[in-house]
C-alpha cells in the first residue's frame, strides 16, 4: 500500500479521535487572559513584588516564580518603553503556554508610571498599554478627577448606549504589539478596565499616599473603574509628617481608614509586606499585597514572605 493510499484510509479515523477531543476544549469555561483578575474575582488574596530590573534573566526568573503578578517599577526607574517591550516579550513562556493549553501569563505584568495624579500624561498610558501591558498603577493620586483621568487614558472609546459608557475612554487605537503579545485578534475587545467591564483584562490600580489623597477618599473610590487600590505607607507617612510611635500611629490609622472604605466597596486593596506582616495584613482583608520591594528577583526572604502569604490566604 502507497504512503498516499495509507493518509486516506486513516485521515477520517483521525478526524473521529480529534473531534471529541475539540468539543470538549470549546465548551471548556474560557480562561482569562489576565490572571490576577481571574484570582481576585474568584475572591482569592494575591501577592506580586516591585521590580526595577527589566534584564530579560529577570523576566525569565518573574514568569516562572510563583507570584501572582509584578509591578513593573517606572516611577522609580526608568521610563524606556523599549526596554519595557522587550521586557514583556521576555516575560512570554512558551513552554508554559503549551503545557496549560491557554495564553494565560502565569504572571500578570502591571507597570506604575512616573506621572502623577496633577499632571497626567495620558501618553504614557498609552505606549505602556500599547506595548503588552495588563494593568497600569497611578501614583500620587489626590483627587477623583485625577482617578477618572485615569481610567479614560486606560480605556479606549466605548460604544453609545453601553451600560459601562462612562467614564468615556480616551485612549487610541493601534495597539499591535499588545495584540501579538498576547496572541489575539480581538485585543480591543478584551482591552478594557475590570471590573467595570466584567470581561476587561486590564487593571486600573490607584495608589493613596497623601493628606489630600485622605481627605477625598470617599469620592475617589466611587469613581468606577478602580481596579485596585493600593496603600504607599512610605509617601503617605511622609505626607501625614508624623514621626515615631506617635506618626507610626498616624500612619497605620490612616491605612486602616483606607481599608475598611476599600472593603465596603468590595474593591481588592493592597499594600507593602514582608515576611513579618505579611499574614497579619492578610488577616486584616488586604489581598493584592506585595512580598518585595525594589530589586534582587525571588529572594529567599521573598520566597519566605510568599509562603507565608499563601498559608495566611489558604492558597498551596
């Protein structure tokens, strides 16, 4: 029997064998693309470092750690949206991809810019978005209408009559790396704040780390689209101008006042841990903490903290 003879008798035997398997991928539950969006909706606590080292050694080291997402630090470091791409192409693990079945990062990639609230370039949202980003975090925001700016620079223009108009997105269309980097055709589609939009991939994340930042925080967390709130107890001890046992009260009564607004919201708050507070914060009902900060990749005191997270969270 020819080799040609031999394709025909056995391509319908294998048609048979593929179709199960294939139905059986398409009524699968859809995998979010995000997965830090994926575990905070599902009610779970999560745990990322900050990170300034964009070598591709470090983006190899973050895909394969273990946390749930990074802050990829341009405020304090550079702002090189170049470096930036090739940081996120670098993120890409194609053996874990093939070993999951989905395009699903095991670590989702959020870069803090270096604008602040008062003086919001809207075009570094874009280029950081346009490059792969799955999530944005503002510092230094003081005010609600710095909060909607922000939320418009991350969404693109939404259809009338949708029930999530507002706040009306302002970003641009051209996104062709983040499409590629991602692995889709719909990126636009997908490219949109949660929860506002329940089907969004990317994450707003506010920081509060002032005195005005304290004085508006009823009305900057009922502004939708807020993603994540997260607590900078360095700059807001600072702008409190405390100091010692008595602003170290200070300081941890006002973060206590940020938590308890965030979580009668239901809206995921973080906040700086280490291996001494990171269970005791857990307990308090923050769940979007990191484990690090600044350089130096999975430590053993990184690794530690994670552990303790973890357990403290009831996740393995």
């Amino acid at each position: 029997m020819t080799v040609l003879a031999m394709a025909r008798r056995l391509l319908p035997a294998l048609a048979l064998t593929c179709v199960p398997a294939l139905a059986s991928a398409q009524a699968a539950a859809p995998v979010r693309l995000n997965r830090a969006i994926e575990l905070l909706a599902a009610g779970q606590s999560t745990f990322g470092i900050f990170s300034h080292d964009r070598s591709l050694e470090n983006a190899r080291s973050l895909a394969r750690s273990g946390l749930d997402w990074v802050f990829i630090d341009m405020e304090h470091g550079p702002l090189d949206i170049e470096t930036l791409r090739i940081f996120l192409l670098g993120m890409t693990d194609k053996s874990r991809i093939l070993q999951k079945g989905n395009l699903q990062p095991d670590v989702t990639p959020i870069v803090r810019i270096p604008v602040n609230g008062g003086d919001l370039a809207t075009y570094v949202v874009k280029q950081v978005l346009d490059v792969g980003a799955m999530g944005i975090m503002f510092p230094y925001i003081k005010t609600a209408d710095e909060v909607r700016r922000a939320v418009q620079s991350v969404r693109y223009p939404q259809r009338r009559g949708s029930p999530d108009y507002e706040p009306q997105g302002i970003r641009g269309s051209g996104a062709g790396n983040a499409s590629w980097l991602w692995g889709i055709n719909d990126y636009s589609a997908k490219a949109d704040v949660w929860p506002l939009d329940p089907q969004g991939e990317l994450m707003v994340v506010i920081q509060i780390e002032t005195v005005e930042a304290m004085e508006n925080l009823d009305a900057i967390l009922d502004v939708p689209g807020i993603s994540a709130i997260f607590v900078g107890p360095a700059d807001l001890g600072l702008s409190l101008g405390g100091t010692g046992a008595e602003g170290q009260a200070a300081l941890e009564a006002a973060v206590q006042r940020v938590l308890a607004a965030t979580k009668a919201r239901n809206i995921p708050i973080g906040i700086t841990t280490s291996a001494g507070n990171v269970e005791e914060r857990i307990r308090q009902g923050f769940n979007f903490v990191t484990v690090a900060f600044g350089d130096g990749g999975i430590t053993p005191a990184t690794a530690n903290a994670l552990q303790r997270g973890r357990a403290a969270a009831g996740r393995p």
